[in-house]
C-alpha cells in the first residue's frame, strides 16, 4: 500500500510540532525549577515551605528579608539578563547564517561595555541612563561594523570579521579609559567580569522597561527572521527587503545586548551557547527558536549565578568567570567540529 507523500509530509510536520512544543513547555518547567533551586539556595539554605512563606506572607521575618530584599531582584535580573543576550544572539546567528555570532564576540557588547565605562567612571551622575547609554555604544558599534562591512550590500562574513576586529579595537579603547580613570577603577572591575552581586529592585526597575520593550520587538521579528533562513534571493521573491529586514533585526539585537550588559556587565556566551542547543533542538523556526532561546538563557544565568554565589562559599565568584569557563569549551566545540550541518535551512 502506498501511501500519500503529502500525507506522510503533515505527519512528520505535525510530529515536529509536538516535539517543539514539549520542548518550549520542558524549558520553561526548568526554568521555574531553577528560580525556586536559586530562592532555597545560599549562605542561608530555606525550605520550600519556607520561601512560599515568604513570599505569600506579609509578616516580617529572616526567610522574608533574604527572599524579598536579596535573591529575588537578583534572580529577576538574572531571567531579564539571560532572556535580553540570548534572544540577540539568536538573531544575530540567523541574520549572519554563523553559529559563532554572539554580541560578545562581533563587538555589540565591547560598544556597550565602552559607553558604560566611560559614565560609570567620567559621568557618574548620570547612572540611571546607563541602559540607554550602553545601548548608544552597541548601536555606535553595530553602525560602524555595518559600515566597514558594506559592499554593494552587507555580507555576513563580512560583518563577522568586521565585528572581531571592533571587538579589539573597543577593548583598548576600554582600556585605556581605566588607565586615565584608574583611581575609580575598582568600581568597574567586577562589572567587567560580568555579575549579578549585590543587584536589586532598582537595577530590576532599570532593565525592565528595555527588556520589555525588545522582547515584545522580536515578536515582530520572527517573520523577518524566517525569510532571511531561506536565502536573500529566495527572501526578495518572497516581497522581503532584505537590507532593511537586516538592520532591523542587527539592531534589535543591539537593543537587547545594550539592555543586558547595562546592568550586569561583560557576561559573555550566553548568546552564543543558548541559541545553537536551542537551535539542535527545535529546529531554525523562530517562532519556537526566540521563546526557547529566551527561556533557556535566563535558566542558563540564574543557574550559573547561583552556583557562583553557593558553590564557593565563603567566597562568591562572578557569575561571567563561570559562564566563560562553561561557554569557552562550547566554543572550542564548535570550532572544531560542532559547525558541520550546521545550516540556516
């Protein structure tokens, strides 16, 4: 008996289906695992009664001050962090067809990084523009890279080594702003390592609108995105502008790296790390690949903060040494055999 190609087509689609489906619904479980693992966990370990308690009872208590006052903003800012630099390196693998983009690797993070050096450092007093400050240098950055890289239209490889080199050139110029600034240096220090020590309500009040305001944008972004897998000739047969379609997601992405190095500084790899598992998982479809992506990358960084901030007790290390001993391996992965297969189709 033979059977329909097009019925055995929308058998396996709809298999394909379930299966990103069971996926979005098995990281989103993880990630409210790891919220509740990160509230029990610490110098103070709390019960699971104990942090419902907190958190539903409006006595004072101990259990109450550590949950509200302490972990909880970090482990918002930690999801919002994660969410921001794993949405944008999705975007940026997708729009550059290289599974090695990520914003701190082409240089949209060394912008950011540069913007927020220079005012923690010349011009303190305007810190609560930090966000939009960082966000001024990622796009500073992403124009000039897509400025060297423009050539009768812009080529993803070129982008990518267009990228590393600003990357390079960023970072001296970083530095070099410590050397003139070096008596406030130890202020920056940890914030260049990337952490989420000593985050609260505040820094939650000053990421939110941003990571708001990006994540509801890449809804808007997932058709530009899957017009872009198909190729740029295919992608204008189908009514696409490509360039324009380009930039926009180029700078969505610049938004949301800008939004997450703002308040937690230089953590790198979860952009590149999130995006590629997610990708072998359900597949180039960005209806599925952002809110898994976004997901993963918030569970991803309130589980490495919070091995940061337990496993070494007494000592607390930054959660951004962590995640480059967890990503660069990843890297090296890729680099030497992870990329073959790997295709935007």
């Amino acid at each position: 008996m033979e059977f329909d190609d097009s019925v055995l087509k929308a058998a396996e689609d709809d298999q394909r289906t379930k299966r990103r489906w069971l996926t979005l619904v098995i990281v989103a479980a993880l990630c409210v695992g790891a919220v509740l693992y990160s509230l029990m966990t610490g110098s103070v370990t709390i019960r699971v009664s104990e942090v419902w308690t907190a958190l539903l009872s409006p006595a004072d208590s101990l259990q109450r001050q550590i949950v509200w006052d302490l972990r909880l903003p970090r482990i918002v800012t930690g999801l919002l962090v994660g969410a921001c630099l794993a949405i944008a390196g999705a975007l940026l693998q997708g729009v550059m067809r290289n599974p090695l983009a990520d914003p701190g690797i082409i240089g949209v993070s060394a912008g950011a990084g540069l913007m927020a050096v220079t005012m923690m450092l010349v011009l303190p007093h305007y810190l609560s523009l930090l966000p939009f400050g960082a966000f001024l240098g990622a796009l500073a950055a992403t124009f000039l890279i897509y400025f060297i890289a423009w050539e009768n239209g812009v080529s993803p490889l070129r982008m990518i080594l267009a990228g590393v080199a600003i990357n390079s050139l960023l970072g001296a110029l970083m530095s070099a702003v410590m050397i003139l600034y070096s008596d406030n240096v130890q202020a920056v220090l940890p914030w260049l390592v990337g952490g989420l020590s000593g985050r609260g309500w505040s820094h939650v009040a000053i990421i939110l609108p941003y990571a708001l305001i990006g994540m509801i944008l890449s809804v808007f972004a997932v058709k530009h995105a899957n017009l872009l897998l198909l190729g740029d000739e295919v992608a204008k047969l189908l009514g696409s502008q490509v360039e324009r379609s380009r930039l926009f997601l180029i700078l969505l992405a610049t938004f949301l790296a800008g939004a997450g190095v703002s308040v937690a500084g230089l953590i790198g790899f979860v952009g590149l790390v999130v995006p590629h598992m997610m990708r072998m998982i359900v597949g180039n479809d960005y209806r599925f690949l952002l809110p898994t992506s976004a997901l993963g990358g918030a569970c991803l960084v309130v589980l490495a903060d919070t091995a940061a901030r337990s496993w070494f007790d007494p000592i607390e290390l930054p959660v951004g040494i962590l995640l480059a001993a967890l990503g660069a391996p990843f890297f090296l992965y890729l680099l030497r055999g992870g990329m073959k297969g790997w295709r935007m189709s």
